[in-house]
C-alpha cells in the first residue's frame, strides 16, 4: 500500500517536534475474529505509518525512504510449539532455541486469514484517499499459494516467547514451577518471567502480564497477603 508523497524528514521532527518521528509509528491495531476463531479473537493487527524497510533520513545527506504503510497479521493463539535443546553439560552453553513457527496446518490457515483481513480493510472505502496501490502480496484476486509465498518471504517473530517453565501440578511432566513460581524438585529457587506462562496470552502482548508476575512473586517471598478484592 502506497501513500500519496509526503515530504517529511528527520531534521523537521527534530527542530521543530513535528513529522513522522513525532508520532507513534504503530498506534493503531485491532483484535478481530478469522472464519477459523473460536470464541475468542484469533487474529491481531499491527499497523505501521512506514514502511517495513524505514531508515532515519536527513535531506541532502540520505533520501527518505517511499512513503507507505503497511499492516502485519498475527496469529493469537499458535499451536505450533518450540523447544530449547541442550547443547553440552557446561552450563556456560548457551541452548539451542527450536521456535518451530507455523509447524500446523492451524496456524498456516489462521494466519492466511488474517492477511485477507488486512486487504479487505485496506480495501474499505474511509482509505481509498491514503492508497494510490497495493505493493504486496499483490493486486486483485490472489491465490493461497501466492499468500503462503508471502508470508515465507516475509515472516517475522514479534519476539515474545514464552511458556519454557511452565506452570502447573507436580504431576504434569511438561511443568516446571507450581503455583508459586517454586521449581519442583529444587529447594528456594523460583523462576520469575514469561517463562512460566501455561500458554501464549491472546488478549494483548505479555509485558503486562510479566509485570504482574513479578509483583506476585515479591508478595510470595516477602509473604504478603494478596488484596482484597475490589467490587466495580
């Protein structure tokens, strides 16, 4: 999707507090239900005011980049799962990380949805003024294997792994940590990160959750009393 030219640069944003660089290059998204969902939304969207290859630019030293937008789809709730490999017995190794992305039919279909969301939104009259055309995956009618081509080409991680600890009940061979974030099997250790989460949260991204987390545990080694709930 192009943008009609637009003559922004770095030195406007800078000198005067205006420009591309002066507002959030992401701030608009959406939760949105595939034909494949369930109850709950299984696709997100990310929209950016740049594109994906953008640099910082500074007329005359280096030429902006094309004005466009884009919007990334992204699945939810993946059924793929990853794996961390042990490489040696020192423990000074760092581990082999498997991320095994798009290893289901599921989520190859999931998100293939989600980029026909993006087109039909994009197609939507309020945003034919901003598009003079599409740049990929491509024009008019496309097929799945043209999508599929797409999202190889263009596939990215948004980098929010979790769930390598995992909680849950002594026993259930996949966890790690119990209730109270308690490594079983280890006396006074406690893992405290994303990596305890059962499953990949669907409603928003983990930073939040990992917070809450985090202030959790501290009232589980100081021994604080959760608060009382709060009536709304």
């Amino acid at each position: 999707m192009r943008l009609d030219r637009i003559a922004l640069d770095l030195g406007k944003t800078y000198f005067f507090g205006s420009g591309i660089s002066a507002d959030l290059p992401g701030g608009v998204m959406a939760f949105l239900k595939s034909p494949l969902a369930g109850a709950l939304p299984d696709v997100q969207l990310l929209f950016a005011a740049a594109p994906q290859a953008a640099t910082p630019y500074m007329r005359p030293f280096t030429r902006p980049y094309a004005d466009s937008f884009g919007c990334r789809a992204v699945v939810l709730r993946p059924e793929s799962r990853g794996r961390l490999d042990l490489v040696s017995a020192d423990p000074r190794q760092p581990m082999r990380i498997r991320q095994n992305f798009l290893a289901t039919d599921k989520d190859w279909a999931t998100l293939r949805a989600g980029l026909r969301l993006v087109r039909e939104v994009a197609n939507q009259a309020p945003l034919h003024p901003f598009i003079a055309g599409e740049i990929a995956p491509g024009t008019g009618k496309i097929s799945d294997q043209e999508i599929d081509e797409h999202i190889r080409a263009t596939g990215i991680s948004v980098h929010h792994p979790l769930g390598t600890c995992r909680m849950g009940t002594e026993s259930d061979n996949t966890a790690v940590v119990d209730g109270k974030l308690r490594v079983f099997g280890i006396d006074r250790l406690r893992v405290v990160d994303a990596s305890v989460m059962p499953d990949l949260v669907g409603g928003g991204n983990i930073n939040a959750p990992v917070i809450m987390i985090a202030e959790k545990a501290a009232d589980l080694i100081r021994g604080s009393e959760p608060l009382a709930p709060v009536n709304v």
